[in-house]
C-alpha cells in the first residue's frame, strides 16, 4: 500500500498524542518507527521506492532506462498487480496490469473528482479471491493529498473543527490539523480493511500487508507548506515517513521469521531503499539485484533468538 502525503509526526503509533490509528487497534501490525523518503514529491519518490537506485544514486531518468522491482518479479513468475486511486505510477507500472479506479462508483465512495480510498478494498478483495499464485498487489491511495484534505475522507471525520477549503493558509491552524489527521484516521480505516480483507485470504494464502507512504508533508510549522522542497531543504515533516506491517502466521512461518523479531527491529533506522529489497525477499526471488542487509525479513531473521534462513 503506497501513502501519499502521510507524515509520521501525525501518526499516533509512533507517539503522536491523538488517536490517529485508532482503526489499527488490535491488528497486530508493526510500525517503524524511524523511515525517511527518498524525496519530498511523489514524482520522484514512488519511482524511487521501486527502484534499485537508491535515494543517493536516484535520478527520474535513470530510473526510467532499468526495470523495478516490479519488473524484475514478473519475470521471476510473480503476478502483479498495480490498482490506482491516485494521479498516475509516474512510470512505475508501465509493464503492469493496471486497475484505474473509476471516476463513478459505489455510492458515498465516488464523485465527479473520484473515489475515496476504500473502493481499493474492494478491488484488492476482488483481485485475491481469484489468485492461485505467487502475486503482488498494490494499492496507491490517494491518501493525505493536499491542499483539499477535507475531501480525503468521509465527512465529518472525528477531529473538529477543520479547514474545509483548499486555501489552507487561511485556515485557523488547529482546524488544519484536525482536517489533516482526519485524513490520517481514514487512511488507518483503509490499511486495517486491507488487513481484514488479506486475513480473509490466510487460511489459503501466505499474505502480508506493507504500507509505506510516499513522503511527508508540511502543515504551516516554519510558516511553510505541503511539500517539495529539495531534500537538502526540506523540513523533516516532508521526509519523515510511517510505515506498517502486518504478516499472517503462515507467512511468519513461510519466512521463518517470528513477529516478535520484526518488532524487535522496526525501532531502527529504514528508508524508501528498503523496499526493493524487502519485497524480493518476501517472494524469495534470486537475483543479483537483492542485498540481504536492506531485506527488513533478513534482517529481523539476524537477531538475537531469531534463527536464519538458508
């Protein structure tokens, strides 16, 4: 599940003071704590999630002349799938069987400017229930996408008052931050709807969720907003991300990794050059594009207790 705009100040699993996640309650999930993005927009940073480059070796160009990760588990047999809520993969899956949501949809979900997050549940259930195979699904959420945050989720949302126009500099700041983490409450729904819908599936399937968003946001600290500043720049609301995880027991074992290690390693530092790696991992997929030490399963296998893998 890919995020957009979502910062891990505003998450309250990571120690944020309001009930943020509190959709995730009591669904084991893992949160890391300690994430940074490869970029502060979504068009370099979701090719850059993808990519083998790495954010210091990462260009949009070159990124453009080599396969992702993506490409490299099709051609491993992976089936993958890329479903789309969000303004466009900016390239990444151009090879990918693609789902674009629908501009019309299910009732209170749809409007003329699009859908809200949740139709992707139903497509994800959709798209589980018929595989037979290794397979990849991804979710790009719209998210937390800015300016207009109050049309980012289903009104009136828990937090109150909120800024209910896409000129947020004109907005009482306590009312930008209630509009802002009621984006943050919704997205929680949708990421623990997908858990729901993947535990479905477990009794046949060896599932896994990641959610992992695309890069921060600003929300007036320093008088600054949204984002896109050059990462040298950037404050670290743009580039200080969440990122959650969730493995069913039979993937647990699949992997022989236990939950306990992978909480045990989630306090240390990760980035967007972690994703690569870790999804081929996952897949067990041979190649020489992987690197165990950025594999966040290997590394949780490494620790004290945890046993390895062969």
């Amino acid at each position: 599940m890919v995020g957009e705009t979502a910062r891990a100040a505003n998450f309250s699993l990571g120690g944020y003071p309001r009930p943020t996640n509190r959709r995730l309650d009591g669904s084991e999930v893992i949160y890391f704590s300690r994430v940074i993005s490869c970029g502060t927009d979504t068009a370099t940073s979701l090719p850059c999630m993808f990519s083998n480059l790495g954010a210091d070796g990462f260009s949009v160009s070159a990124a453009g002349q080599r396969e992702n990760v993506l490409d490299v588990l099709m051609r491993a047999g992976v089936q993958v799938t890329w479903l789309e809520n969000n303004s466009g993969c900016k390239g990444v899956c151009a090879r990918v069987p693609t789902e674009v949501m629908p501009v019309v949809g299910p009732s209170g979900l749809c409007n003329d400017s699009g859908c809200q997050d949740e139709v992707l549940v139903g497509a994800l259930q959709r798209k589980l229930s018929s595989i037979d195979t290794d397979a990849l699904v991804v979710l790009h959420l719209m998210g937390s996408h800015g300016p207009s945050y109050f049309k980012r989720y289903p009104a009136p949302g828990p937090f109150q008052p909120t800024c209910d126009t896409n000129r947020i500099q004109t907005c009482d700041r306590e009312a930008l931050i209630n509009t802002y983490d009621n984006t943050i409450d919704y997205t929680s729904k949708v990421v623990a709807d997908a858990i729901r819908v993947a535990t479905d599936q477990a009794d046949r399937l060896e599932t896994a969720v990641i959610y992992l968003s695309d890069h921060g946001e600003s929300l007036g600290e320093r008088n600054i907003y949204l984002h896109g500043l050059p990462k040298p720049l950037a404050p670290r609301e743009q580039s200080e991300v969440p990122m959650i995880g969730w493995v069913s027991s039979r993937a647990a074992a699949a992997l022989e990794v236990k939950p306990t290690c992978l909480r045990d390693v989630s306090v240390k530092p990760y980035s967007h050059d972690n994703l690569f790696h870790t999804l081929l991992g996952f897949h067990g997929v041979k190649t020489a594009a992987y690197t165990p030490s950025l594999d966040i399963f290997a590394i949780a296998r490494e620790g004290p207790g945890c046993g390895t893998r062969p």
